[in-house]
C-alpha cells in the first residue's frame, strides 16, 4: 500500500484504531473537527473519543461529498482539524480541503474507508492529508486489521509506539473463530439461513443494532465525555461491529490480509467495472457518469422509495447495507455536535441513498428494474453539486 500511495503506512487492528491514533496524534482535546453527517456512529464515537467536538458539514445531495463552500468562514476559522470521510469510495474535494487547511495551519485527515483505488485531482484519495486512514475490510475483505498513511515518514516510530500502547493482546480463541468466520458465513448463506441466524443473535441479546443507527444512551454518553480523551468509556460504542478492533493480530489474521490483498487490482477492476454499469442505470444520480469511473466499494443509487428497494433485494438474496440514515447531527443532536449549517441535503441523501455492491451490478439492476423502481432527484436548493 506504501508503493500504491507513495507514503509510509503503519498497519493497525482497524481502521477506526488507526483513526484514534491519528486524531490524538494531530488534534489538541477540545478542538473541533469538520465532518461529514453521513457516516458510520461508530466513527463518530472515535472522534468523541479522541476528546474533540464534532462539527457537522453541509454536504453535495448528489454523492455525499462534503460541499466545502457551503462551509461558513466562521466556521472555519474555529475548526482544529478537517476529517473527510469518501463515502463509498466518491472523493470529498480533497484538493479543496487541502487549501482551507494549509490556510488555516490545521490538518487535513482522510477517512478512506471506502477508498482504496479512487482518485481526485489525479492523486489517489489518501495522498492529500497529513494523515489518511484506510480498512482491509472492504476492498480486501479481510474482515480485520487497516493502516495509517502518512505525509511525514518520520512519525512512524512515534505513531507506532502510541499504537502499540493501545493494543491488547492476541488470543488464541480470537484467531481461531476468525479463522473458521468465513466457513460458518459461507454455510449459513448456502443454507438460507441468514435469517433465522440474525432472530437467533436477537433473541440472546447479542444483535448491537436493532436499527441503521445504534443507540446513543445520552446519559452514559455524557459520563464517557467526561473522561475524553480515552477508549476506555467509549468502548461500548466503538467495539460495535469488530470487538476485535484493539486486538494485535495474529498469524491467520496477518496470513488471510496479505493473501487478500495480493488480488486487490483483480477486485478493484471488479468493483470499478460493476460501478459503470450502474451508474449507466437510471438511479444514479445527474451526472455520476462522467468523468473516470472510480472503483466505488458501493454505488449509492437514489431511489424514491429505498425500503421497497431493499425488500426486492434481500428476496433476491442481495442484503442491503452502509447506511447512515439520519445523518449524525439528527442522531446525536446538539448537545453532542455542531449541527450542519444546511442540513436538508445530508438529510435526503441518507434518506434516499441504496447503496449497491458493484459486483453484483446486473443482479441489482434486475431486481430494481423488475421493481420499477423510481430515481429520484435532489430538487432543494444549496449543496445540489
């Protein structure tokens, strides 16, 4: 990944570890950090974590991209740092933010999540930020582990010592049920069973979200803050999704990454290829098409009615997931963010995007058009793109 983005990069447990790391690194406590609405809770908590405060941006209807004129000057002028975030793998204007943030001397870190392989202004996504954060869990489909990229080579040694401090140690039993996870999934999808397994999680407790967004708990939220920075009183939202997520990893894990990530071109191709043909279809959004196709990690197609669309697809076996639906500042409200200074647009986008798997373009494109499913298009005014 090094020789792909041309910076030093730091492997980590997670990407949402490796974020930590950084904002801690970069971020004085109490600083404010731009963000997008329309993002996983779970990085939310890490910026809270992190002992910042969140300030929500306005964003483009037509991706989700963070709008960066629509950015107030007063808000910019209080900002500590600016976090993209690259939803699905569409570029935030990464050259854009770049300027703010050298204007104001603050940093400029890159969620790329969603990101390996897209590219704006001719450089990969990654290669704008002091700092750019990166998961093996989606492209690669490791399920485990991510890097830290970084602009300055010489902060390797001291991003991998505060790294190193917040790892815990590897487990037999971790590695063993990573080893056997792709089996049992594999065994339960065969099966049909996908189903019956998620009733049975629900039915012991052990199933984190009942809803696209997890609770908030606001009282326990409040005692958390009031020990920020630290993992230690966020851990139960952070965990959500990878419990795994501090654990330094062992063989199997670091074995089945590089093995993954020796097909990343063949996947990227895959992903980049099945984003041209649904970004042909009639639910993209004005004007996605053009330009380089990016190898998107999922297409956020925009329907009118997306719980109708998700119901067509999951009875075609093709589960519907990475929604961020309401946007943050909704979720958390005011006590616990900046909201964003236009909020309709992040609002409709949440509400309206169907983010597809690329890879399984014709299937989908079937399924909608069996449907008849309608596009819809962002008719408000202000961040439109």
């Amino acid at each position: 990944m090094g020789e792909r983005l041309g910076r030093e990069c730091l492997y980590m447990p997670s990407c949402r570890l490796g974020l930590y790391v950084a904002l801690r690194h970069w971020c004085p406590p109490g600083g404010r950090v731009l963000m997008s609405p329309v993002n996983d809770d779970v990085i939310f908590f890490v910026v809270l974590a992190a002992g910042l405060r969140p300030v929500q941006a306005p964003l483009n209807a037509r991706d989700g991209s963070i709008d960066a004129a629509a950015v107030p000057e007063s808000v910019w002028r209080g900002l500590s740092a600016v976090l993209t975030t690259n939803l699905y793998g569409n570029p935030d204007p990464a050259p854009q933010l770049r300027a703010h943030c050298d204007a104001l001397g603050i940093p400029l870190i890159e969620d790329a999540a969603h990101a390996i392989g897209s590219e704006i202004g001719g450089r990969p996504v990654g290669g704008y930020g002091d700092a750019a954060v990166f998961s093996l869990s989606k492209h690669v489909g490791a399920k485990t582990g991510g890097f830290l990229a970084v602009a300055d080579p010489g902060m390797r040694t001291e991003l991998a010592r505060a790294r190193d401090a917040l790892l815990r140690p590897s487990r037999l039993t971790a590695e063993l049920a990573y080893a056997v996870r792709p089996y049992a999934e594999a065994g339960v999808r065969g099966l049909r069973l996908v189903r019956a397994a998620r009733a049975a999680l629900r039915l012991l407790g052990q199933e984190e979200r009942e809803k696209i967004r997890m609770p908030l708990r606001s009282a326990e939220l409040r005692e958390a803050l009031a020990g920020a920075p630290g993992l230690g009183g966020f851990h139960s939202w952070i965990r959500v999704d990878l419990h795994d997520y501090r654990l330094r990893p062992g063989r199997p894990r670091l074995g089945r990454t590089e093995r993954l990530l020796r097909g990343l071109d063949g996947t990227l191709a895959a992903h980049r290829e099945g984003t041209r043909r649904l970004l042909a279809g009639p639910w993209a959004a004005p004007g996605a098409a053009a330009g380089p196709v990016q190898p998107l990690f999922r297409v956020p197609l925009l329907v009118e009615d997306r719980d109708a669309a998700i119901a067509a697809l999951a009875r075609h076996r093709l589960t519907t997931g990475y929604l961020y639906d309401p946007p943050l500042d909704a979720y958390a409200g005011a006590e616990f963010t900046d909201p964003s200074p236009v909020p309709a647009p992040a609002a409709w986008f949440a509400r309206h995007a169907l983010p597809v798997d690329p890879r399984h373009a014709d299937r989908a494109i079937a399924v909608l058009t069996g449907l008849g499913a309608r596009p819809v298009e962002w008719e408000g005014t202000g961040s439109g793109g």
